[in-house]
C-alpha cells in the first residue's frame, strides 16, 4: 500500500477545481483512488461494479462481432476496461472532455491506465461528447461516423446533470441526435447513480424500439450493507 493520503495531481478546468487523491481505506487496508470536482466527489475506485456493469450489460445486447464502441466519460476507465475485455470491440474510442483526466492515463497513474493506453484498439479523444452529439458529425476524429454501441457515464442521473447544458441530451430530440450515430440495432447503455425511472424509460421507449432499466447492485463494505447504481440499456 501507498502511504495514507496523496493529491497525484490538481488542476483548474472550465468546470472548476479537479483534483486526483489516492488514500487507503482503513476499513479494508486498500489503497483507493477519487477524483474531485471542487469538494463534489465524482467518481471512486472503491465501488467499480455498476461501472462495469455499463460496459458488460450494454454489449451484451449486441450478438455480432467486430463491434465499435465509444465511451461517454473516461474516469477512472472501469467502463472502458470492462469494454476491452469483450473480445468482440474492434475499436473503442473514449471521449473526455476535461483533458487532466486524459493526462492522468497517459501518465499511468491509476491501476488500469497500462491497460488502457496499451491497447492498440482504444482511442482517448479530448471533446465535450454532448456538443458532439449535438453537432452531429460524430464523435471526433478518427471515430467510424456511426458506431455499434455508446456507454455513457458523465453525469449522476438524467435529471442530476454536471452541467446544465447536458439536459438537453436527455430528452427525445437529444437521443434521437444520438440514435443517428448508431447502426441498425446498435445500443445506448447510460449509469446512473439513482434507480431506474419510469420517466426516462418512456423517454428512451420514445426512440428506441426497446429500453430497459438493469438495478445493478453490490455489497458496500463501508456500511456493512449493499448500495446500488443502475444502468438502461436501449436498442434501435
């Protein structure tokens, strides 16, 4: 184990102050790595299943080979790590729009970025995957105009959005801007932190031909209970 507590690195973005932390976690005596967005916790190495989740439950909605991927949000890179792992992605390109994050994989700083940036079929692009989506020309350079799957996971929820200019993704005019990004019967899978919702699902149902939401749970040693995410998985 590394020693108790370390800031690897800070940064001020577009967004405010981001900041990477590695600290080992007394209760289990692992080491545990967060990033922060001013005193907001983003995301933690300490809870990775729902993560990863995103990236199995999506796939496997897919029965094809030769599958090209892009990952809305590197992070940690669980859902990228759990995407490479599927022999069947041919490319997978993962978008990120604050570039620190980027910087700290190409460093390898965290346990999978080897893993990642090692791997000839995985793609870090720096953008602001809403406006691409938006702006319709796909998902920066590079990236196959349209793809077999995109995985998101860059806000906490739907309705609990990063920024206020991501809301509009949400709705049925924003997924279909998606949904042209995707071949026939290609997937959108999105993490979020609360259970699914009605609400979106009937959203996604608006254009999507099916749309299901997945509770994905996991033991939470912390509380000595089990904590959950969840992850909806739809398909053209």
């Amino acid at each position: 184990m590394s020693k108790r507590f370390e800031e690897l690195d800070w940064r001020e973005t577009p967004i405010g102050e981001i900041s990477l932390r590695r600290r080992v976690e007394p209760t289990l005596r692992v080491d545990v790595y967060e990033v922060r967005l001013g005193e907001e916790y983003l995301m933690s190495s300490l809870f990775t299943v729902a993560e990863e989740a995103l990236a199995t439950l999506g796939l496997a909605a897919l029965d094809h080979e030769d599958l090209d991927v892009v990952v809305g949000g590197l992070g940690l890179a669980y859902t990228a790590g759990a995407a490479l792992a599927d022999r069947r992605v041919r490319s997978l390109h993962v978008v990120e729009a604050l570039s620190p994050v980027i910087d700290w994989h190409e460093q390898k700083l965290l346990p999978l970025s080897p893993a990642i940036v090692d791997d000839p079929r995985c793609h870090l692009v720096h953008g602001d995957f809403f406006a691409l989506v938006a702006g319709g020309s796909g998902f920066g350079s590079g990236t196959p105009a349209r793809v077999d799957a995109v995985l998101l996971d860059i806000d906490h929820t739907p309705a609990h959005v990063l920024n206020g200019s991501h809301s509009a993704f949400y709705s049925p005019d924003g997924l279909r801007h998606l949904a042209h990004r995707l071949n026939p019967g290609g997937v959108f899978a999105l993490w979020s932190d609360d259970p699914p919702e009605d609400a979106f699902l009937g959203v996604l149902r608006e254009v999507f031909t099916t749309a299901d939401g997945h509770l994905v749970e996991f033991p939470n040693p912390l509380t000595g209970g089990t904590s959950s995410n969840s992850v909806y998985v739809a398909r053209l």
